[in-house]
C-alpha cells in the first residue's frame, strides 16, 4: 500500500510493522483519540450554549417579573439578573476555554492527517462566540437602558 493509501485510511506510513502488533495501537488509536477529541469540544461547545440559554432564561425571568409587577422578596430585585448575567458569562468564556482545550489535545494525540479538517469546528465556535456575544450586549444594553 503507498503513503497516501495508508494515509487515507488512518495509518502512519512511517511506522514498521512489528510483530505482535494489535489493532488497539497505532495509528487507528489516534484516530480514535481524534474523533474523541472532537466529540468532547462538541460537548463543551453544547454546556457553554447551554449556560448560556440558562442565564438568558433567568436574567429575562427577572425582567417578566419586572414588567408585570409581581412583588419580589427581600433583594431578589438585583440577585437575580446578577446570577443571570454571571451564567451567560460563564457560559460564554466556555466557548473560547473548550476550542482551546481541543487544540491542546489535538496537538499532544499525534499527527494532525489523522484528524478531520479543523475548519467545520472553528466556524462553529466563531459563531457561536459570535452570538453569545451578541446576546451579552443585548442584555448588559437593555439593563442599562
């Protein structure tokens, strides 16, 4: 099988056979390594967006309150948009937090052929730091408005 073959299929043309040699190791376990790498950055990805809706949810709930007059008890008026904007700050400082963590970890696995395309994951991350940024100033500009 030529290099690009191997290559293709997720094998380390540069890597002699040894006898003995398993499944588990090599260069099929980068690529495994890889498609885990992958999944966990698309469930960091998942938990940052999530806080963030979670945050969103609270910060408006406390403007529902707000606008329909229900009375709230002692400070609750001002806890509650705090606790609301902090989760969607947090959640925001995921995104960022997890691409990096996924680079960090595809840089230590092993060749970078081995893994799909970085692009499709770097374009999910811009916009989805995109729009909870989007959504901050929203809410920090409505607060203040």
């Amino acid at each position: 099988m030529n290099p690009a073959d191997q290559r293709r299929w997720g094998q380390d043309p540069e890597r002699e056979e040894v006898a003995g040699d398993t499944p588990s190791g090599g260069a099929s376990s980068r690529v495994r390594d890889h498609l885990a790498n992958e999944r966990t950055l698309l469930a960091y990805l998942r938990t940052g967006v999530s806080i963030l809706a979670l945050g969103l949810v609270i910060e408006r709930f406390s403007l529902f309150q707000r606008l329909t007059g229900v009375p709230q008890h002692n400070g609750s008026a001002m806890t509650i948009p705090i606790v609301g904007t902090v989760l969607m700050w947090l959640g925001f400082l995921l995104i960022p937090l997890s691409v990096w963590r996924f680079l960090v970890e595809r840089r230590g696995i092993g060749p970078p052929y081995l893994a799909a395309p970085l692009w499709p994951l770097t374009l999910l991350a811009l916009t989805l730091a995109l729009a909870s940024i989007v959504l901050l100033a929203a809410v920090l500009l409505d607060r203040w408005a």
